[in-house]
C-alpha cells in the first residue's frame, strides 16, 4: 500500500477514498457537508436526528417533521453531488424505524446505525426483502461482542448479514459505546478492537461467502493515522471531528471556534441523558449540569428511547440544536479527543487534499525498502 489511498468496497458501491465522514447530529452533518465530501470521493453522512428541528421549532407531529426533513435533506444532497450519500440513525430513536424507512425510499447508498444495537430490523425492510433493496446497511459497535451478536442474530433471523462493521473506540466524538469505567481500559484501544473485530467476522464470511469491510473510526485525524489503521487490517475509516472545521459543516460559525479555541484540556467526558457516556468540549453550561443548577423538564417529543426526561437534568436535543446555532449559554457541543487540533476553517477540498498528501507522505515513510535510505536526522546522532 504505497502512494495513494486505496478505495473502499462495500458490496456494490465504491468510494474512491476509504474515507466515511461520520455522521453528526443534531444538524452538524447535512447536506452541505455530506454532498461535499461526497463530491471529494469520500461517503457523506447526513445526520437524521432531530432533523426536523433544525429549522426551528416542531408544531405538530415530531416524527413526521423529522421524516420530511431527512427526505429534503437527502434529496438536496443528492442535487449537489453524484457521489455517496448515506444516513446516520442513531437506534435509541424513537423514529429510528421511521428514519430508515425514508433513507431507504430515498436511495441512499449506506444507512449507518450507531447508538444501540440493531438487532430487530424494521418491518418494511422484511417485507420489501433485501433483494429489492439497494441501501447497504452498516451497525456502528465499540466491541466485537457486539459485532458477533448482531451478525449472528441477523444471520439467523434474516438469514442475511450487514454489508459492513464500524468499529468505534474510546477517541470518538459524541456518545461513546463504553462505560464510562471502560473508556480508558488498555484492551479498549482502537487498535485492539479492530484486531478483535476482524478476526470476529471471519466464520460470517466464511459462511455467507463474502468480505465483511470493517471500518476504524474513533480518534483518526490525519492521513498518517489512516495508513496506520488500513496496515492493521482495517478497509477504511470514519471520520467526523476533523470535518466540522469545514466551510461546508452545516453548523454555524461560532460551533466550528469552538473547535478552533478549545485546548486539549478542555475536552471531557459526560454523563449523558441518553445513559451513555460522550465526550464534548467542557462549557458554562456543562459546568452548571455538574453543579446542579439544571433541572428536570418537560418534554414534548420523547425523541429517545432510553430518556427519561422526568429524571434527566436538561433536554439533550433541545441542547445540542441550540449549540449547532452557536447558542453556547443553551447547550454545548460533542466532540472527538482531537478538536484541539484543528487550526483554521478550511474547505472539504483542501482538507481531502491534505489527508491525501499526510497518507502519501506516510506510506513512503513506511514503506520497508526505503526505511533504509531515510535522510540522516541531526538527532538520530545525538
Ligand atoms: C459533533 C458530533 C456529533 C456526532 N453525532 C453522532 C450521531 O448523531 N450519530 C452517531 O452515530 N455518531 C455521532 N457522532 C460520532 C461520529 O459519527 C464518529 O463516529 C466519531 O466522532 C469518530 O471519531 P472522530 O470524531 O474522532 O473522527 C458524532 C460526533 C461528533 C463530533
């Protein structure tokens, strides 16, 4: 693997980078940011939470609204670009059935299905068959335990497997497949999970007679980190922190300084109202959900399954809309262990450009017949 990066190959599609630009929610990852990575070769990630809330607030039936916006979103998409175009679902949805019932009308290329495990499918897909059905579908896991049980569960039940696995480790942005205990555990590296995953999914392809991409994602930043984890066996990567510092990230300008004005310690881990663990980028109001001063609300849409919005201290989708706004004193924004890095607001072009250029640099590097005639460094003799 020298050079260039190679594409990606689920089923069917191809992407011409192994690059999917993670989804973000709520309202981060749209259709300006999805059809421009798209564009660049990558998959770009619409993502359907609370999508209907973007424009303002919801009268009428949340879930309609939400479904209606995701259709427009994807269609609009899909206007800008004849590149991949998928969906984050993120399970504990209450609409999560809903949402993919859209995407998969739409035709979108890949539905990724994070925060929870999918293991019982929507009845129309069941009745549609996944013959007539062109979508791949891809669960997001944070072990292979999880990968197992979805693969075998639908292999039994479906007698069909997912197209693809994203392996998430404990570097990610936004919520975290971990217990907050686990987080930092030495075998919860992002390098061991894809080792795990991997040598997990061999008896499925072994049986359902074909490959089974797993895809790293969690805490990969640059075109070095790619070529680190395509050399361990991984097919591509999920990226989602560094593509918020885009012009074309569908949040306002004030979310993308956040990014370039935190410093690394300022990156933390909560407790959130959907009973996992995230990790954002510590703010007044966060520090005011620490000390107390939140309290229990009303909620009008009961958007996630496992919220319990009498117990919770603040509405998570109503914070999360607000700060994808800028209204940081209302909310605060997810994001993965390396924001700090990012320096300035730079288009999808350059920053593909860029990745691109890291990932040549490093393969020559690595590359084991030239590691011999590497230039002398003044310290190698120090
Ligand atoms: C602002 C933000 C919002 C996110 N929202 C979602 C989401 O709605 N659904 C989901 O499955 N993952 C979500 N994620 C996780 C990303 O899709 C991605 O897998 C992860 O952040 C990858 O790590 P990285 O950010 O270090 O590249 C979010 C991440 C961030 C930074």
């Amino acid at each position: 693997m020298f050079g260039n990066m190679p594409e990606l190959k689920i089923g069917h599609l191809r992407a011409k980078l192994p690059i999917i630009q993670g989804g973000m929610g709520v309202g981060i990852s749209l259709s300006s940011l999805a059809s421009a990575v798209a564009n660049e070769g990558g998959i770009g990630i619409i993502a359907a939470v609370g999508i209907g809330m973007n424009g303002g607030a919801i009268e009428g039936d949340f879930h309609e609204a939400n479904a209606e916006a995701l259709r427009q979103e994807i269609r609009t998409a899909r206007s800008k670009t004849d590149g991949l175009i998928g969906v984050n679902v993120m399970i504990a949805l209450t609409d999560a059935d809903r949402l993919i019932e859209v995407s998969v009308e739409e035709d979108v290329d890949v539905v990724i299905m994070g925060a929870g495990l999918p293991l019982k499918l929507p009845r129309f897909i069941i009745e549609k068959g996944f013959d007539n059905i062109r979508t791949r579908f891809i669960p997001i896991v944070s072990s292979s335990r999880a990968a197992e049980l979805i693969f075998s569960h639908w292999g039994k039940k479906y007698s069909h497997i997912p197209d693809a696995v994203i392996v998430e480790g404990p570097l990610a942005g936004g919520h975290l497949g971990f217990k907050s205990a686990e987080l930092f555990q030495a075998a919860n590296t992002l390098e061991n999970l894809i080792a795990d995953v991997i040598s997990a999914m061999k008896p499925f392809e072994r049986q359902f007679q074909r490959p089974i991409p797993v895809i790293a994602a969690g805490g990969i930043y640059t075109g070095e980190d790619i070529y680190k984890f395509l050399q361990l066996g991984a097919a591509g990567v999920q990226m989602a922190t560094r593509f918020v510092t885009t012009g074309e990230c569908d949040a306002d300008i004030r979310f993308k300084e956040m990014y370039l004005d935190c410093q690394e310690s300022d990156l933390r881990i909560i407790e959130s109202p959907v009973g996992l663990p995230g990790r954002a980028i510590d703010n007044e109001f966060l520090q005011s959900v620490v000390e107390g001063e939140k309290k229990p609300f009303k909620c009008p849409w009961k958007c996630l399954r496992t919220c319990n919005f009498e117990k919770v201290p603040y509405c998570i989708a109503k914070a999360l809309i607000l700060a994808r706004r800028g209204k940081f004193y209302y909310g605060f924004a997810f994001a993965g262990a390396n924001a700090w890095r990012a320096e300035k607001i730079i288009s999808v072009h350059e920053l593909m450009d860029a990745i691109k250029n890291e990932f040549r640099h490093e393969s020559r590097i690595m590359r084991p017949d030239k590691t011999q005639s590497r230039p002398c460094l003044a310290f190698d003799h120090a």
